[in-house]
C-alpha cells in the first residue's frame, strides 16, 4: 500500500475530513457537533485553529487533526493531535503511525515542533496500546480541565 498524504486545502477536501471525523465520532461513540462551517473556519484565515491531513491510497483511508502547543516545562513546542481517525478496513497497516509520523514532520517544520500530545478515551484499550506501542506514556499527575462553551463565554466578559 503507498499512502500519500495531502494537506486539507480544498472544499472537497473538507468534506472528505469532515466525514472521516463523523467516522471517528460514530466508532469512539461520541457526538460530533463540528459540521463544515465549523471545520471550514478552524482550517482557514490568517491563523488557523488547525490543520487537517488526509491519507489517501485511491480513497480517504486516515485523516487527522492537529494544532500547535506550547509548554513553559518543556521549554518548546509541540503538537497537539485532536482526532486521528483510520478506516476499519486498513487499520493493523501502519497507516495511523505513518498519519502520526507525518503530523511530526510537518509541525516540526511549521513550528519547530518537538513533542506531540493527544487524549485517548478510557473505553479505547486498543487506542491505547496502540500509542503506548509507539512510545506515548500516560500523564498520571497530569488532570484534564475543560471549560464548556457557556463558561467560556462568561469568562470572556469578565474583566469589562
């Protein structure tokens, strides 16, 4: 299999992500509330949210989502994956290593990144060991906080 990799660009291209990540939220069992408009503003403008990936092999078989981070511990820049996502039929060939390897590459030239960071639902043993077969480790002292979207709003106002 010869999987090529393009940057999401196009209209055509958003949607080829956008259902590959409709995929991905119907295998984990989760909502997905981010339609075209949403993708079409994260991967767009001046300073982009995000960046998409596609993997093809005559078809969409992988496709990503990723973004830039920083950490003041690591005294660098890294790359947070959001959502990495294989087809049923082509998982077990590499291609969600080869998804991940290019993501490293392309932050590591966009933004000099250095560390890569993503979230693995708890239900998703095989998710798991998949990255914990390619060297990512568990932050145990390390708690995830997440502000809703009405506590974000509130929290913008503050202050005025």
């Amino acid at each position: 299999m010869m999987t090529e990799f393009r940057t999401v660009t196009t209209e055509a291209d958003v949607v080829l992500l956008d259902r590959a990540l409709r995929a991905l939220s119907h295998d984990l069992g989760d909502t997905h509330e981010a339609g075209l408009d949403a993708l079409r503003a994260a991967l767009t403008g001046t300073t982009p949210a995000a960046y998409g990936l596609l993997a093809w092999d005559g078809d969409v078989v992988g496709a990503a989502l990723y973004s830039p981070v920083f950490s003041t511990a690591r005294g660098a820049a890294g790359v947070y994956v959001s959502d990495l996502w294989v087809d049923g039929a082509t998982r077990g060939q590499g291609v969600g290593q080869s998804i991940l390897a290019e993501i490293a590459r392309r932050a590591g030239k966009l933004w000099q990144a250095e560390w890569m960071t993503l979230a693995v639902y708890g239900h998703s043993t095989a998710a798991r060991r998949f990255y914990e077969r390619l060297g990512f480790a568990p932050q145990e002292s390390v708690t995830q906080m997440r502000l809703s979207q009405a506590g974000f709003e509130r929290l913008k106002g503050e202050g005025r």
